[in-house]
C-alpha cells in the first residue's frame, strides 16, 4: 500500500511539474488598442515606422533630434538631402495613439513631412554630395573635397558614365560613411565605404562572394562603426553576421530573423505563419555558440488574440509574419481566417517584451504595417 502511495504522490508531482513548466498565454495580458506607457522601446519602433513611411535613411541622434537623409529613389535626385526631426515631434506622434490606446492607427508620409525640417550640410558640419550627369561624384568633407569617378572606380561592377544610378547615403560618422550605388538597370547594389580624406575607399557588395572576399582581406574593419551593433564583435550585414574578431562572416538559419538591431534571433521568426506555442529568442551570442540560453520564452496564441478583432475568426491565420524585431519589441502582421471561409480582418501585434520576458503584453492594434 505505502508503494502505491509513493508512486501516486510521484506522478501527482509529475504532473503538476509539468503543467507548471509549460508556459501558457495569459489572456490578462493581451489588450486591445495601442499602449498607453511610451516607452524608449515604443519610441525606437516608432523612428523606424517613420523612416520607412517617409523613405528617410537613419542617420544619427543629438540630444534632441535625430538626423535622417531623404532616400533618393530615382536617378534624376542627383544630391544628398538632410533633414531632422526633434525628439518631441516624434513624441507627439506616439502622444495621439497612446493617450486613447487607438485601435487603429496610421501615419502618412504627408504627416512625418510636415515635421521635418531641412539641415543644412555646412552648419551641421555632414558631407555635401553629388552626382554630376557622367557618374562622377563629387564629395566634400570638413577635411577635403574630390570628384569620384565612379565608372572607373566600378569598372568591375559594369558601371558606365551614361548608365542610370541611384546614389544614397545610409551611414555616417564623424570619421566614415557608406553610400550606397543602384544600378537601375541591372539591378545591382554596391557600397561605397570612404573616410573623410576620401584617400583608399573600399567596394562591395553587401552579401555573397563579394562581402567574403573582403572580410576575409580585412578591409571593413576601419569601418566598424558604420554597423550596428557598435558596441559589440557581431555586426549585422544584412541577412548575415560579421564576426570582427574572428574575421568570419556567419550565416542566420534562413527560419530565423535576426532583429533590426543586430542583437537577438527569433528562432523560426521568418516562418509565415509564424508557428503558434512556444517562441523562443536569444542574443546573437548565444545563437553563435549554439548554446541553449534563451534570452526570451513566452507562448503565442492566435485564438486569444482573435478574440479581441471586430469579427468572429476561427482563431486561424492566414498570414503571420514579423514586420518589427528589435530589443524587447516585436510586432506581427497577421491575417485571420473567418470560421468557414475567407478572412475575418488583418491587424498588428504588438508583443512587449520590455517587463517580463515570459509573459509579455500583447496589443492588437491596426498600424497598416505589411
């Protein structure tokens, strides 16, 4: 009898262990509507909404503003425009959803236009550039100025001097920049890595045999700054990872999103839909080492959150992907199935990782965010 007893007791122990270890959704947790706290997360998701919504390329921050160009997207923009915008414009932004925690809510590119204010190269101390009608670019820095022949210095690229090129700046620091060559017509990317004396820059592609080559011959590490994170060996390049230490450039499984900020892997984030249940992230360096630390663990329900759209859903989805991923902020664009056929709505997900890693609050608000 006491045998019995113990083998009761055990598996009752069992059991109870693994329910308490399984990590359920808490519906307490998921709202409708925007979040009512702004928080430094909310308002680094929110710079990136806006330069995305108005074709602007992060710069740099100062105390009070930050500091974009406006993406040239067509070959007849010839010259690298700045412009700012302070940080209570960006606040003001957020202020209007927040306040009612709207359920839906939208900014425009006419919105964010209205705020920005156009800089002047000279006062701000930023390189003025431009390309003239042959492919030549002509650079001026608070150190020199020259005319880059960029047919010359493309040769390999098949770059000619009448062909259709889109030029953009798309990092900057007080010492380096990046700019970037589109190739109209063939389609092709290739960066541009310059000091401000303009002496010995450095071509390439961005990805494959190119960016191998030369991470293998160590010609970016001059430019580390240009690439985030800045504070660690593990640069994001894309889709890929620069290991500045070890000089290897390393691969993210093609399941899983490496987050905007270079930091964190959503393991099986690029799936669509995004698998329901257990998600799972870690820091890049974990994911390297192939460790099992997990720097975040919490369930993804879609029935839960279905209940909280205008119409009946079966608690499906259709699509479900990842439109935002950086630290401790992830937002989903999902589309639900109705219970028989067709789609009950599309909507966001805001999952907020930033007070408990396991449990994190979910907002289900439309931000027209695809």
């Amino acid at each position: 009898m006491k045998r019995i007893t113990i083998i009761l007791l055990l598996s009752s122990l069992l059991i109870a262990c693994t329910t308490e270890s399984k990590k359920e959704p808490n519906e307490d947790m998921i709202h409708n509507g925007f979040p009512e706290q702004i928080t430094p997360a909310t308002i680094e998701f929110f710079k990136q909404v806006i330069t995305e919504h108005a074709h602007l390329n992060f710069l740099y921050e100062t105390d009070d503003r930050y500091i974009f160009t406006k993406e040239n997207v067509n070959s007849e923009q010839t010259d690298i425009q700045y412009v700012s915008l302070t940080k209570n414009d960006l606040e003001a932004f957020i202020n209007e959803p927040s306040a009612n925690q709207a359920e839906s809510f939208q900014l425009t590119k006419e919105d964010i236009d209205a705020q920005l204010e156009s800089i002047n190269h000279e006062n701000e101390g930023l390189p003025e550039i431009t390309k003239h009608d042959d492919n030549t670019l002509a650079i001026e820095t608070n150190v020199t100025e020259k005319e880059i022949d960029l047919p010359d210095l493309l040769a390999e690229y098949e770059i000619n001097s009448t062909d259709e090129l889109i030029i953009n700046l798309e990092a900057l620091t007080d010492e380096h920049m990046r700019i970037n060559v589109f190739h109209l017509e063939n389609k092709t990317h290739v960066s541009l890595f310059l000091n401000n004396n303009l002496e010995n820059p450095v071509i390439t592609q961005l990805f494959g045999n190119d960016l191998e080559e030369t991470i293998q011959q160590e010609q970016l590490h001059s430019f580390e700054p240009l690439f985030n994170p800045n504070d660690q060996p593990l640069k994001k390049i894309g889709p890929t990872v620069w290991n500045t230490e070890t000089n290897e450039l390393l691969q993210i499984d093609d399941n899983d999103y490496l987050s905007d900020d270079g930091k964190y892997v959503y393991l099986n984030g690029k799936l669509d839909p995004i698998e329901e249940g257990e998600q799972t992230i870690q820091t890049i360096t974990d994911y390297i080492e192939e460790n099992d630390t997990t720097y975040a663990q919490f369930s993804l329900d879609y029935k839960a959150l279905s209940k909280h759209l205008d119409r009946n859903s079966s608690g499906n989805v259709s699509i479900s992907q990842v439109v935002y991923f950086a630290e401790d902020y992830i937002v989903l664009y999902a589309n639900f199935k109705l219970p028989v056929v067709g789609t009950a709505g599309d909507t966001n997900i805001i999952i907020d990782l930033q007070e408990d890693k396991n449990n994190p609050t979910f907002y289900v608000v439309d931000l027209g965010l695809h």
